[in-house]
C-alpha cells in the first residue's frame, strides 16, 4: 500500500493509524524482536523460566531456616527431687546465648535438699553457617528476581550489549558454588545441632549429669532424657539447599549459549554457507 493509498484510508475514517504502525516498526530491532517493552515469551524460555524457579527455591532454602525454633526437655533429679529443664532455640542458633539453670545437690542428704542453683551454659554456636546459608539465599533470590525483569523488561538491553549475558553468566556460575558451600556448611551445621541439643549432647556437658557426676558433689543427682526437637523443617532447608546448587549449575548451559563465547564458537566458517542472523532466536521451552 503506497502513501497516496494511505491517506485516502486516514481520510474515510479507517481504524489504521499510521504513526502507531510506524511507532510499532521503529521498535523493532534486526531480526525483528521488539526493541522495547515487555518480551513476555523470555518466560518461556530456559533461561527466564529457570530464573523463576531459582526465586521460588530461594525463598523455601532460608524461609526453612530462618523460621525454624526447637525445643528439648530433660529431667533433673536430686534425690526424689525432680526438676524439668528445657533448652528453646532458633535462628541463628546460638545456643551460648539459651543457658539453662541447674540445681545443686547436698553431697551428703539423700533427701533431695538442694543447697542452690547454676547456671550451665550448652555449648554449640552455629550461627556462622546458619547466616552465611541464608545470607547466600537472601542475595540469589534477589538476583534471580532482577535478571528475571531484566529478561522481560530490558530484553532488548540484554541483547543489544555482549558483556551482559557474559556477566550474567559468570554470576550464575559463583552463585552455584556458593550454594554448594553454604549448603555444605549448613549440613554441618545442623549435625552438630542435633548432637549438641540432645539429652546425649546435653548430659555430656552438664556436671552433675552421667557420665560427669563422679564427684561426691553429685552422689545423688541423676538425669533423664526427655523430648527431642524435630527437625524435619531443617531436613528440608538442606534439601532445598542443595537443590539450588543443582538447578543454578544446570541453567550455566542454557546462560553459556547466550554469550558470545558461544555465539563465535558455533559460526560457520566455510564461504559458501549461507549468511547467518546476527542473533539467535531464543530458546523454548
């Protein structure tokens, strides 16, 4: 349709805008991808669809610890004197932080006649691992929901310069490995919760407690183990951990076909090959 055409059409009252259609040409770029607003289809793709899978998994990894609170009981008992004890603790697991009161024992009545009170202080800081796992679950989830809008609202950006999909790829990369070590730390760190927050763990440190109360002090104390704190919502922190360690190594391969590493490493060389686009179309999924 030539322009004569055209006007004739905005002169009897045609729903055509000429402007708008020329507004719509001029925002797309070479190979016909538009150049500015919104690319929805980059959800579709690995690379934008992995990325929303990466914020969902991050916020189940540190919610599941951040939220967790346990709680253990024991039985003191001097002479025929019982006294219950209970040890609360959570986030970030400092158990230096929770000391417990025990009751001494006459060393010399069989009676239960207590002469006073300490105060024990468990043993057990797991703090560092528990921060530094969530700290690296805070900072994924953030960055895997800015690369997420970048992909849908700037994708034309992220096309037009090399060095972002080469930055976004090196990034992914770090963010698996410390996954694998935040996760790694973590697990460890929850081992040792478990050991350090059960009646063995607790007896072990307690004075007055088997296999500690030799001394005449303690003659006729003994303890008793009571409830465990359950730690399936830890078990699960683990497994959400690691499981992120798997999916931001997998995404590396579909990040890696984005740059121009791979661009240069994939182009014909031979001269009758045929021209190829100067950027591939995305991937689907």
């Amino acid at each position: 349709m030539d322009k004569a055409a055209q006007r004739s059409l905005l002169h009897a009252g045609t729903d055509l805008d000429l402007e708008d259609h020329s507004s719509y040409n001029n925002r797309l770029d070479d190979d016909g991808h538009l150049a500015t607003g919104l690319n929805t289809y980059a959800i579709k793709e690995p690379r934008g669809f992995i990325k929303l899978i990466q914020v969902i998994i991050a916020i189940f990894a540190f919610a599941t610890t951040t939220s967790f609170s346990g709680h253990s009981t024991f039985s003191f008992l001097c002479g025929a004197t019982k006294k219950d004890k209970h040890l609360d603790f959570s986030y970030p697991f400092r158990l230096s932080a929770t000391p417990i009161k025990v009751e001494q024992c006459d060393p010399t009545l069989n009676n239960g006649t207590i002469n006073g009170t300490e105060m024990f202080t468990p043993y057990g800081n797991m703090a560092s691992s528990a921060e530094f796992y969530v700290f690296v679950g805070v900072m994924a989830f953030l960055y895997s929901l800015g690369a997420l809008v970048l992909y849908v609202v700037f994708d034309h950006i992220y096309r037009k310069y090399d060095l972002i999909p080469i930055a976004d790829f090196i990034v992914s990369a770090l963010f698996a490995v410390l996954w694998l070590i935040s996760s790694s730390a973590w697990a460890q760190g929850v081992t040792d919760l478990k050991y350090y927050t059960s009646p063995k763990g607790l007896f072990f440190e307690i004075p007055q407690c088997p296999p500690n109360a030799f001394h005449k002090s303690y003659k006729f104390t003994s303890c008793k183990g009571g409830n465990e704190a359950n730690f399936a919502t830890l078990n699960v922190s683990l497994i959400f951990g690691f499981l992120n360690c798997g999916v931001w190594v997998g995404n590396l391969w579909f990040l890696w076909k984005e740059t121009l590493w791979f661009k240069l490493r994939s182009k014909p060389t031979t001269e009758d090959t045929p021209e190829i686009a100067q950027q591939q179309e995305p991937q689907r999924v």
